[in-house]
C-alpha cells in the first residue's frame, strides 16, 4: 500500500500565509480546525516552484477536499494534479475502511473558475447546497426567552467531551462527530469555552447546544453555529434561545456582524435564521466524484 507523505508542523505557516493573502476570497473555512485532525494534517500536500507556495491540499475527515492556489501560479496542469492527489487520499481511506465514499467539495455560486476546475476534474452537482446567513448587530438586541425549567450554561473543564459528542450525535442523527473531531473544535486558536453554550433540561440533563465562535481573521465577525438539540427536547423554542443567548454574548466582545451556515434541507433552520433577523447572503453548492 502506498504510503502517503505528511509535512513537519512548521509547513503549516505556509498555508496560513497564503489564506491570508486571499483574504475574502479564500474558500477555506476553519483551517485551524481541520489542522487538528491527524488525518487531515498526514493528507496535506504543498506544491512550490523553488521556494514559492504555488498551492496546497488536504482532506478532512468527512471526505472533503480543500485547497488553495496562489493566482500567479493557477494552471489548469497544477488544478489537475490537486485534484489526482485529492482522489489518491480518498482512495486510500476507502481501501482501508472497505467504503466507497466519494469526494465532495463546495464553493460559492459566484466561484465561477472554480465551478470550472470542477466540471473538468469530473465533479458532480449535488442537490443540497449551504445556505450562508448573516445579521448586521444594529438596533435592540432580543433577549433569550427559554422554556420553562430550560436553562443555559457554557461548556466548563469539568465536561466530559463524550457527553458533548454523544449530544452532538444524537441531535442530528449522525455518528460523523467524534472525540477527535469535538477536541478539534475546542483546540483550535479562535474557539472560547465561553463561547460553547449548552441547553440544560429541567432534570440537568444536557438538551442542546450551540458553539460560537469568531472569525479566523476578523474579530468583528462572530458565528452562531453549529447548533443542535435532542429530539426529545425539539420544538420547545430552545435553538432560538441558544442562539440568541449566542448573540448577547458575542455582542459583549465587540462582534459587528453574526454568521450562520445550514443545509437547504433543513427548513427548521432557514426559519429560525430569519425569525432572528438574518438574511440569506450566499450560497454553496456541493459537488462529488466517485473515487474508483
């Protein structure tokens, strides 16, 4: 079996430079997240000319690929080969899992040249797309009205990080969240224990949940998400309350402007995000390839 190459933790700084310098038009989110992950960081590839970073790769745990290329160095050669080595990680999972699961990627709608890289590397249009979110923090800011008996609380040291990857599993029918994956998430440079709120029920036991958290860049963007709740405590109003208590408090640490992200498939959330006053500024659409 071959034997995929990693990178020594000092190449990370690389690919942070070269987000920085996309900016906005970077189409990496939670960098600092994914990078906490030994997988992802053993599948990440850099591509130099000399001692240049012409463009780099990885996989993360759910079968995504992300990558970026500097804008002097696009090709549709070196896009191709991002591509192959994209398919060759995903390869070696499935032999080692005995799955056939494919490889997704998701980008804007307006990413019109990389919607093309797409098309010619033979990615498939999926129906579900990401629905991008956000609330400009003017005006009266609503309190959290919970249920009665519901209250709220943050994560603290003393939370077992199964119990929160058990919730976590148990509110959205998955079992994709695991240990690795939660400590990732609370590892990564821009996350606050502060910030991880829980829903507790009437008999203390753990209801919901909502991790916000800021802007790997910009300090004045703040995010709601994810979010979820235990079906048996569903329908109760408690998601608008986790994240209106969300809001408050990222408010209280300067946030400006508040994002959210969900499928197009959950209408529940859609119309949570607009009884909270947010708009719907973009979208994301998914793409997959069968990786043979």
């Amino acid at each position: 079996m071959k034997i995929l190459p990693s990178v020594s933790p000092d190449k990370f700084a690389e690919p942070r430079k070269l987000i920085e310098l996309l900016g906005a038009n970077s189409t990496i989110t939670d960098f600092e997240e994914h990078v906490q992950i030994n997988s992802v960081r053993e599948s990440l590839r850099l591509w130099h000319v000399g001692s240049d970073l012409t463009g780099f790769a990885y996989v993360d745990e759910y079968a995504n690929l992300w990558f970026e290329i500097a804008p002097q160095y696009s090709s549709d050669e070196l896009e191709t080969e991002i591509i192959v080595w994209g398919v060759q990680v995903q390869r070696q999972r499935n032999l080692l899992s005995g799955e056939s699961i494919t490889l997704d990627h998701s980008c804007e709608a307006i990413n019109i040249h990389r919607l093309e890289i797409l098309a010619r590397n033979g990615f498939v249009q999926q129906s579900e797309r990401i629905l991008l979110f956000s609330r400009e923090l003017t005006g009266s800011i609503e309190e959290p009205v919970f249920p009665p008996g519901y209250t709220w609380r943050t994560v603290v040291p003393g939370d077992a990080v199964e119990n929160l990857v058990e919730l976590h599993r148990t509110a959205f029918g998955t079992k994709k969240m695991t240990v690795e994956l939660r400590q990732a998430i609370m590892n990564a440079p821009q996350y606050e224990m502060k910030l991880d709120l829980l829903a507790v029920a009437p008999d203390g036991s753990l209801a919901g949940f909502c991790i916000c958290s800021f802007d790997e860049d910009n300090k004045s963007i703040g995010y709601t998400d994810p979010i979820g709740i235990h079906p048996l405590h569903q329908h109760k109003g408690l998601a608008k309350a986790l994240v209106s208590a969300g809001i408050i408090l990222l408010v209280s640490k300067g946030v400006k402007t508040i994002k959210l992200g969900t499928s197009s498939e959950n209408p529940a959330m859609q119309q949570l995000a607009r009884s909270l006053n947010f708009s719907c500024y973009s979208e994301k659409m998914w793409f997959s390839k069968i990786v043979i």
